[in-house]
C-alpha cells in the first residue's frame, strides 16, 4: 500500500504509522543523496510555508526556510512580535486567514492546544514545530540519524536520559513506531506523561518493543545504541532552570554513563546544549556523537515531510 498524506496536519508522532514514518525518511534520503537533482525539479514551486513562532530557534526556522528554497518554494517568518498569536488576533482567525494565502503552516507554541486548533481552522497541513508537550519534526531526523549510522531501526534501544519532557514525549511515540525499545530516565518528579508511556508503550508491543521509564541513570543506559539528551529546562521553564540544576545532578551523559551503553553507542542531542549540566563538552564532540549529522537532517526530514503533506512525494 502507498503511503499517501496529502492534506495531513503533523501535530504529533503518535499520528503517523510506522509505515508512514519509513516512507518520509525513505523520501528524506533521497533529498539528501541529490540536492542538485532535486533542486532543479523545484516540486513545491509557487508553494509557501507560513512560519509562526511563539519561542525562539535556529534550527526549526532555518531549516524549514532553507528546506523550502531548496524545494523551489519560499517561507515566510512570523516571530513572536509580528502578531502575538491569540493575543492580538484569535488563533482561530490567524489558522483562516495563513491558509488563504499559504500552502503549509509550520507553528512553534506553548501550549499544544494552540497547535491543535490552528489544524483545527486550517485549510492547509499544519505541522507541529515544537509546543510544551511533542516536538516530532525533531524526532523524525533523530530517526533518520540512527538509520543511517545504524543501517536500521527495528529492534534498536534508544536511551533517553533527562526531562521527560515534549522531546521525550515524540520520541516515545516515533521509536514506538519503528520497533525500537525505549527507555526514559529522569529524576523523581520529572518523569514523562503517563498516557504518552501507556499509549507508547502499546503501540511498541505490536513490533515487539518497549517503552519504559527508568530512574537509575546506570541502569537506563545499560547495552543502549542511542544515548539521547536534552535541556534540563525547557523554554519556558527558564525561572525553574537554577532549582532543576541540583534535582538532575547525576543525569548528565559523559564518558562514565557511556561505558554502560554498547561500546558503538551514538550520542544524540535535539540542540541547543547546556554543556556541564545535560552533557559534557568532551562527551559531544567524541566520535559516537551525532548531533551535528542530527541537526543537519532536521532540513531533509522536514523537506520530505513537506513533500508527503503537499501530495508531492
Ligand atoms: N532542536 C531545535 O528545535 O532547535 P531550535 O530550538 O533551535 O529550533
Ligand atoms: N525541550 C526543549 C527542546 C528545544 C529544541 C525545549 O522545549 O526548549
């Protein structure tokens, strides 16, 4: 059966089967192996992404305005001054009026209702560019990573180590969808939601895998392929960064929670790094480290979403 999206909204990694998922990093791929090719056939000319941003970022809106030029169509950056979205204007009134002009809306908010209800209003797809509970653009070029310094995904154990936070939610949900197990380790109180553990943890059961929380961090790492991270505060969680400092203390990945993982164990990071809290500098420039590869394929795993949600894959 032919993966078909046209017309998809991307809220949440929960919402694309594993099939789908392989589909838009197959397309991925091959967006990466020839730039040039794909340049030239420009498929989504005449086409534009609306970009609405609540927080701040370099990688989501540079790699959806350089992935949309590389696709021969254009992005437009609204920051959170342009229009203070649901402040100024209702966000059911800025999902009507983006979609009478553009052809896609990728929006980076708060609260994950926003999101949710400007796909509500929408005419176009609307991608989630991170909100406070998933960030699952993030997650499909954390997979495209693994894919290509693993060679597969199916059977691989990812260990997150860190705030259960909308990072750790996606990728519950994304390894759930490709059979990797997945285990999440955070301090006491900090733990993932308990729905995206039980939902995630059934869809992985389909293929064999599984998703669990663990609170030892020597534990969580143990024979893990992936080592993952991520900020201790989230955006938005700036006023609570100093009080988190002292609760995460030994949930950092260095040299001494690698040597519990496999020896070829990669290291990922979503980026942007608080180097001496969530990881050691010398730990992320190390050869297993992946962050860069990974901050690279936002772009192509963006690219062949897009491509899939504008029918044009
Ligand atoms: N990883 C990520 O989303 O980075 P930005 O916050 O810079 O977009
Ligand atoms: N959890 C982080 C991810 C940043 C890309 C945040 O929400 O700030």
């Amino acid at each position: 059966m032919s993966v078909d999206l046209r017309g998809r909204n991307m809220l949440s990694m929960k919402d694309l089967s594993g099939e789908e998922i392989l589909a838009i990093l197959d397309k991925s791929a091959d967006l990466k192996a020839d730039r040039e090719k794909h340049f030239r056939a420009a498929p989504l000319a005449g086409q534009t992404l609306a970009m609405v941003f609540q927080k701040p970022s370099l990688r989501t809106r540079v790699s959806f305005e350089t992935g949309m030029t590389r696709l021969g169509g254009h992005a437009i950056y609204l920051s959170p001054v342009d229009f203070e979205l649901g402040k100024r204007e209702s966000v059911e009134d800025v999902a009507i009026v983006l979609s009478r002009y553009a052809d896609l809306i990728m929006a980076r908010v708060f609260g994950h209702a926003i999101v949710e209800e400007l796909a509500e209003y929408a005419t176009c797809p609307v991608i989630n560019g991170l909100s406070d509970f998933e960030h699952p653009c993030q997650i499909l070029a954390d997979l495209l990573t693994v894919r290509e310094r693993k060679g597969n995904l199916k059977g691989l154990t990812l260990n997150y180590i860190g705030d259960g936070n909308n990072v750790a939610h996606s990728l519950m949900y994304g390894c759930a969808r490709v059979g990797m197990n997945c285990v999440i380790t955070s301090p006491s109180g900090f733990e993932p939601d308990a729905t995206v553990l039980s939902e995630s943890n059934a869809i992985g059961s389909e293929l064999g895998a599984t998703v669990r929380v663990a609170m030892d961090p020597a534990e969580g790492a143990r024979d893990a392929d992936v080592i993952y991270t991520d900020v201790w505060a989230s955006m938005g969680q700036e006023a609570d960064a100093d009080a988190r400092k002292a609760k995460f203390s030994g949930f950092q990945v260095n040299a001494g929670l690698m040597k519990h993982a496999k020896p070829d164990a990669i290291i990922l990071h979503c980026l942007p790094a608080h180097y001496g809290d969530e990881i050691d500098y010398d730990t992320s420039r190390t050869a297993n480290s992946a962050i860069f590869d990974q901050a690279e394929n936002r772009m192509h795993a963006q690219n062949g979403l897009m491509l899939y949600l504008a029918g044009r894959a």
